[in-house]
C-alpha cells in the first residue's frame, strides 16, 4: 500500500506539473516554437537554394558576356594591328613618292638651267646673224607679204578673237580653218603664243 500512495504521490506531483496552467502555455508555446523554428529552416534552405540556382546563372551568363568580350577585343586587336600595317605601307610609300618628287624637282632644275643656258647662247648667236639677215629679209618680206597675207592658212576659234598656227594648243576646243587675209578682214589679230 505504501507503495500505491508513493506511486501515487509522485503521479500526482507530475499531473501537478501539468496542472499549473502557466507551465502548460510554456509547453504548448515551446512546441509552437520548435514547429515555426523547422518551418523557416525549410523555408531558408529554399530561399538559399533558389538564390544559389539564381547566382549560378547569372554567374554563366557573365562569363558569357565576358567571353563575347574578350573575343571582341581580339577582333579589335586584329583590326589594330592591320591598320597598324597599313599605315606603314602608307608612310613607306609616302616617302618614296617624296623621294621621286625631290629627285624629278632637281632633274627640273637641271633641265630649266641648261634651257637657260642654251636660250642665251642661242640668243647671242642669233642677235649676230640677225643682224646680217636682216637687211636681206626685209627686201624679200615686202615682196612675199602681200603673198602670204592672201594664200597663208591660220586657224580661228569659235570664241576668241585670235588667228593662230596649226598646231597651237589653244586650239584643242575649235580648229576653224581660213586665209590669213579673211582672219584679219574679220578683226582677228595674231595669237602671242604661236606668233
């Protein structure tokens, strides 16, 4: 019997425990607890594994872009060093054209000095037989002007006021043949490049 009112006594102190209504809310409220703590566990490593899946692609989608980067940069870097090359086939033969220009400038020179030099020997030596001849071009002038002012052929254009000589470079627009006579009836003087 002792041992019923010891069984007893110590049910009765463990529904005493449950009795306290203050240490039931503590059990209930504890539960609770522990079931919201589970819950947002499963609902974190959810958030977790949808940002992980979200960072991932947004990881390959960056090493895409990086890709696409870099290969426009080689494009580039191509592109550079053809232009690059072009540019110095451009300077090479810029200095070679100035190298041919200088070289043709000084054959000019040469070329203006020694037409220089042969028009005043030229000059010279033609003002000594001018001299001579003139005497005896003047009789034969009179006598062939009035010969070449009817029979001689010159050549006008459509718009100057100019007869000139066949093969006068004024000439290249119009070519209008006539007699020496009729150009200067019709008010035509003599062209000074080719008279």
């Amino acid at each position: 019997m002792e041992e019923n009112k010891e069984h007893g006594n110590n049910a009765n102190e463990k529904y005493k425990f449950f009795k306290d209504k203050k240490n039931v809310l503590i059990i209930i409220l504890s539960l609770l607890l522990l079931i919201c703590i589970g819950s947002n566990v499963n609902s974190t490593k959810e958030t977790i594994s949808y940002d992980v899946t979200n960072n991932n692609n947004l990881i390959e989608e960056k090493d895409k872009i990086i890709q696409e980067n870099q290969r426009t940069i080689e494009t580039l870097k191509n592109d550079k060093n053809l232009l690059q090359r072009e540019k110095q086939e451009l300077e090479n033969q810029k200095r070679t054209l100035e190298e041919e220009k200088t070289t043709l400038n000084t054959k000019v020179e040469e070329l203006n000095e020694k037409l220089a030099t042969k028009t005043q020997s030229q000059n010279s030596s033609s003002k000594q037989s001018t001299s001579t001849t003139n005497n005896n071009t003047n009789t034969t002038k009179s006598n062939n002007s009035t010969k070449d002012t009817n029979s001689s052929i010159v050549y006008i254009t459509n718009t100057g006021k100019k007869y000139h000589r066949s093969g006068c470079s004024y000439l290249k627009k119009s070519k209008i043949e006539t007699t020496l006579s009729k150009a200067q009836s019709q008010g035509y003087t003599p062209c000074s490049r080719c008279y």
